[in-house]
C-alpha cells in the first residue's frame, strides 16, 4: 500500500473527518481552555489536517474524487 492509498483510505473508508468528535470530547476535557471545544486549537488543528490532506490527495488523479 502506498502513501497515497494509505490516506485515501482514512479519508474515505474509515471517514477520519468524523473522529473531529473525539476530539472535541478531549478538547472538552482541557481544564485550561475556557471556549467552546469546536473553537479549541486541538480541534482546529485536526480539521486543517484533514483539509490539508484532501487538497494533497485532490492534485493526485489515482484517488477518484474531483478536484
């Protein structure tokens, strides 16, 4: 398995957007942070990782998705 198909994997068959709930819950569980838990920098962090790697996977034509 590639690297490529290793993302594309956790991109799609096991939907890595939807853990963003976990970590929420461990945002949440931060006695320092004070603000809503989608606005923790642990939370914004795991989403522009997810981003990040859908615009990678998007300039590579053996994923299927559409750019």
């Amino acid at each position: 398995m590639t690297l490529t198909e290793a993302l594309t994997a956790l991109l799609t068959e096991y939907e890595l957007e939807g853990f963003i709930e976990f970590v929420r819950d461990d945002a949440k569980a931060d006695p320092a942070w004070e603000g809503l838990s989608h606005d923790h920098p642990r939370v914004k962090r795991f989403q522009e990782v997810c981003q990040t790697l859908r615009k990678v996977l998007a300039g590579d034509p053996r994923h299927g998705w559409e750019r």
